[in-house]
C-alpha cells in the first residue's frame, strides 16, 4: 500500500473518532452544566482541558458559548467537529478508490450540515447536531466494518480509531482526576453520583459498568474500568489490545517489526500487570501522564514506520 494512502487511512479513523468523542464531552459538559447547583463555568472549562483547548477557553472567565462554537464551529480549530469531518472527507476523497461506496456516502453524506450552523442557532439546536455527528461517526465505522476488506488499508484505519480513542479516555480521566477522587466528606452525595456517571456517560459506559458493577458507582470502579477493563471498547486496555493486534497484522503482512509493536505490547504488558489497587498505587494521574505520553509517542512511531 502507498505510504499517501495509509496516513490518509490512519488520519481518517482518528478525526471521525475524534468528532465522535468531543460530541460526546460536549453533551456531558451540558449535562453537567444544567444541574442544580453546578459551577457551570467549571463544568464547560473541564470540557474545553479534555480537548486542550487554548488558555482563553479553560481560565476563569470564558463562557459557555465560546467553549461550545470553539469546540464544534470554528474552522480555524483543526480538532473542531467541524473541522474533524471536513478533513475526514478530505482524506477519503485523497483516496477515494481505496474506500468502498457505503464508506464515501457516510462521508459525503450532509457533509455541509454544520456550515449552515451559526452560533446563534447552537443554543436551540446543539442537541440535535451533536446526535447528528454521532450518527455520522457510527455509520461510517458499520460501513467499513460491513464493506471493508480485512487487509492492510482496514488494519491502518483501526490504527487511527483506537490511538485517539485511547488518548481521548485518558484525558478524559485526567480533567476528571480530582472528581473521580473527591473530599472524603462528600463521598456518595448526590453531586459525587452525577460527577462520576457523567464521566461513563461521556464514553457511553453507564450501562456497561452497572453490568459489571452494579449500583457500586466508586471512583476507583470508574477509574479501573476505564482504564483496565478488556471487554469495554472504549477503555484504554480495550484500544491497546486492538492497537497491539492490527500493528501485529501489519508486521506479518510486511514482514518487518518496528518500534510500534514493541510500543503497543509495552504498554498492554504493563496494563495486565496492573490491578485496581496496584493502579491506585502507582498514583492514577502518574500513569495517565505517562499513558498519553505513550500513546503520543506510539502515534509518531506508527508514522515514521509506515512513511507518513
């Protein structure tokens, strides 16, 4: 496969992923921000450090308003949801033969939706873009899922979905640290209960985790299920374990390991020797650090092994 058309691959799957996610942190911060008593300059400001948004946006000061048109409107933020489909498209048109047609009509499709969007109009509106965008997300990846060879080109795609998956929960949490870890005198409040489920809701892991934990909503639950669990698709070990196999598939394929393979089994290694508590030991925001580092890092590796 042409170098061009694995990074537009690659790239593909990380900014659908991506507008599929700060959709999701956009609803969460809305949610968060309409409860009685919440600091709904806070809430919306926690939203804005998940996706590192310039300081104007996560200091004291910045309204709801800004955050939101910043983090689904403005074309000159690259991470945008706007911003994100737009260069999706651009990457499957790059490469149009190498997607199959369900594939391009889920690009192609309404594309120009949020052009006509206005800032004055998001107020009334923002729920029904935010559904719209995750439409758009699941439907592309059930077409590649149900259309898409299983070679190389699908391999890099996944690649694309699972790093910035991956870096999206640990930012997540990381924003959420001291939420996750509260005053021990506020501990099972009302406001606690809202706080942590808002964090599953944000990664569509409310009912997944009362399946596994029942009513047991604890910040060390949450915290060893979004990071451990290996059978929820959105956490950290669920996206290792897929980024460890599709780089495996593309050694085989090319005959040749890199240092990606020994970076993504690296980390799932140190991820099952973890336990809830061995995780809290270590200290959980030292490793999310040193999660995203790593996925940072595996990310310029996958790059610089595959010529893009």
């Amino acid at each position: 496969m042409l170098s061009r058309t694995a990074e537009n691959l690659f790239w593909m799957g990380r900014y659908i992923e991506r507008a599929d996610a700060t959709a999701r942190l956009i609803e969460m911060g809305r949610g968060m921000a309409m409860l009685p008593g919440s600091n709904e300059s806070e809430e919306w400001r926690s939203v804005a450090r998940a996706t590192a948004a310039p300081e104007s946006l996560t200091g004291e000061g910045a309204a709801a308003e800004d955050v939101i048109r910043h983090l689904l409107l403005d074309a000159d933020n690259p991470s945008s949801i706007r911003s994100c489909l737009v260069q999706a498209r651009a990457n499957g048109r790059a490469i149009r033969t190498a997607l199959t047609q369900d594939m391009w009509e889920t690009l192609n499709d309404g594309w120009r939706t949020l052009e006509q969007a206005t800032p004055a109009r998001l107020k009334d509106d923002l729920p029904r873009y935010l559904d719209w965008t995750r439409q758009r997300a699941a439907a592309f990846r059930g077409a590649a899922e149900t259309s898409l060879l299983r070679n190389d080109g699908y391999a890099f795609l996944r690649l694309g979905e699972y790093v910035e998956r991956a870096d999206m929960t640990l930012r997540l949490l990381d924003v959420k640290y001291y939420v996750l870890l509260p005053e021990t005198d506020v501990v099972g409040g009302g406001r606690d209960y809202h706080q942590w489920t808002s964090v599953l809701r944000a990664t569509s892991a409310l009912r997944t985790y009362h399946h596994v934990h029942r009513d047991n909503y604890t910040p060390w639950g949450i915290a060893e299920f979004l990071v451990l669990n290996r059978m929820f698709p959105r956490s950290v070990m669920f996206s290792y374990l897929g980024l460890e196999r599709y780089l495996e598939d593309l050694a085989a394929v090319y005959g040749v390991r890199r240092a990606c393979q020994n970076t993504a089994a690296g980390m799932v290694k140190r991820l099952m020797g973890f336990d809830t508590g061995g995780l809290f030991q270590f200290g959980l925001h030292e490793f999310i650090v040193e999660a995203v580092g790593c996925t940072h890092r595996l990310s310029r590796e996958i790059a610089a092994a595959y010529d893009f």
